[in-house]
C-alpha cells in the first residue's frame, strides 16, 4: 500500500512543530488523526520514524533519512501547484519571511490585511529574529535585513532606508532636562544595544566627528525593547523611523540634537537565495512591500 500526501505532510508537520499536537493545531486536525497518520506511515513502510519519548520527539536515523526525501516530495508539489495559480495570475502556496521583531511588528503587520486581500492564495508564515538567521536551516524565502549587507552568498533587493534620530519622551525630558548639546548626553541616561556595537555609534557631529559612541546606561539586544523603554520614560535611545513614526507623530517621543544629527540612513534590503526565477509567490511580495515602503 503506498503512502499519501497527507501522511507525509503529517509528519513533516510533526517534526517541523516539535510534537503531534502542535502538528494538529497547525494542520486543523485532531492529535489521534495526526498519531493515526504517522502510524500508517510507519507500517506501510515497515520502519520507525520517530522515538516517542514522554518529553519529546526524536527522528531515527531512518526517519531523518525519510525526512529529506519527504521535503523535496512535498516541495515539488508545492512548485507544480505554484505554477499553475501562476498561471491563473494568483500565486499561491507557504511564503516564509523572517524580519527583526520590531520591524515586523512595525513595518510588515500593518500591511498584511492588505496583502492577504492581493493574493489570499499565499499562507504567509512570519518568523522574527533581531539577529541574522541562516536562510537555508530556517527554511526561510525571504529575510529581511536592516543595515549593510555582509553576506556576499545572498541575493538582495533594495526596499529603502530610514533615518535615525535621538529620542526621548517627553516625561524623561521634564524629569531630567533636554540636553542642548551633544557632549551633555554624558550625563544622561543612555539605551543602547547589546549588538551588534554599530549600533551604539550614534550619528550626532561634533569633535568627535559624525559618530559619537555611547557608554549605554542600560541594554537591551531588542530595538522594540529599547523603544517601549524609552517610552516609559527610563532614557534616551537611537532608533530607525519605521518604528518611531507614530510615536513622533503622537508626541510620545520628541527628537533631540536634531541641529547636530548627521542624515544617517539605514539601508533595508530583502534577502533570498535562489538563484533562478523566484517564484510568484516571493516577487508579488517583493513587489508589495517595495512599492509600500517607497
């Protein structure tokens, strides 16, 4: 008896979530349907898959073996029924994208009602990570990258930059006074970035030159970390306008220095590894939040 698509999905589902019932919410199925599946599997292929323990799942060798092949089953399928909705002018099929959380949650959520509008044939999946992710262990299409690109194995698609400004709220200011000049940031306190250490180079001119390094009073390896912070009213921070525009907007953070901040800009770039025609389902995205962000 030979298997089916949907055991094989079942278990790359199950091994891809880390248990059988985080496999069933996923797949809107029930755990014994899940537990079923993978249990026909194994019998029709007269081998075990998965070692059951009571805290986790762990793939025999044999299993691991299955997996790789099972992936590029069900990837294939994924690309004939991709260009198909091509064709049809509606691409469709799972589309992962990580991001930094704060650009995430500040940049792409915001459009995502409108693109599940575009193209509600694509299943978006979006993963965040405020450091750089390897695209191909991830299983990653597209990564969105803030700041100079340093892998020179990726492809990248230019999608704007931001500025940086020097922020605090306005209950930090009446508390502890506006600084009027660069050099009397010393006496104030400082977010900065656990890294990476560029960060903490602030783009305000002086002696110094065009950057001046910070001695952060306190750190955080998050930008939306550093934000709620400065919000609160704990200190002064250096944030990119994607996730500051409401917020100077609203009067909830006020720039400082803005006489002696030098333009900084900070590149934004979608990343991807595919070197031949990228799918449909990665360009009208590609395409989207270009022509959003511009």
């Amino acid at each position: 008896m030979k298997t089916t698509i949907e055991e094989l999905v079942a278990f790359r589902t199950v091994v891809d979530t880390g248990s059988i019932t985080a496999a069933s919410e996923q797949l809107a199925q029930t755990v014994s349907g899940i537990s079923r599946a993978l249990s026909r599997l194994e019998q029709k292929l007269d081998t075990t898959l998965l070692r059951r323990t009571t805290r986790r799942l762990e793939l025999t060798e044999e299993g691991a073996a299955f997996l790789q092949r099972t992936r590029a089953i069900l990837d294939a399928i994924d690309d004939a029924e991709e260009q198909m909705a091509a064709r049809r002018q509606q691409p469709a099929g799972r589309l992962r994208v990580n991001a930094a959380s704060p650009f995430m949650l500040h940049a792409i959520v915001p459009l995502v009602p409108e693109f599940r509008r575009l193209y509600p044939q694509i299943s978006l999946e979006l993963d965040t990570d405020d450091l750089p992710i390897d695209l191909l262990e991830r299983r990653t299409d597209i990564a969105i990258r803030i700041g100079p690109l340093r892998d020179s194995t990726l492809h990248a698609r230019p999608l704007g930059t931001h500025r940086l400004r020097v922020l605090a709220s306005p209950a930090y200011l009446e508390a502890s006074g506006k600084p009027r000049k660069v050099d009397e940031l010393a006496g104030h306190a400082l977010l900065g970035f656990t890294q990476p250490e560029s960060l903490n180079r602030w783009p305000l001119r002086g002696p110094h030159g065009d950057e001046w390094t910070i001695a952060p009073t306190l750190m955080a390896s998050s930008g939306e970390t550093l934000r709620q912070l400065a919000l609160a009213g704990v200190g002064i921070v250096c944030l990119s306008d994607f996730m500051t525009g409401a917020d100077r907007a609203s009067g909830a953070l006020v720039q400082l220095l803005a006489k002696d901040t030098v333009d900084v800009r900070q590149p934004v770039n979608a990343v991807y590894y595919r070197n031949t025609q990228l799918s449909a389902r990665i360009t009208s995205f590609l395409d989207f939040l270009s022509q959003r962000m511009a």
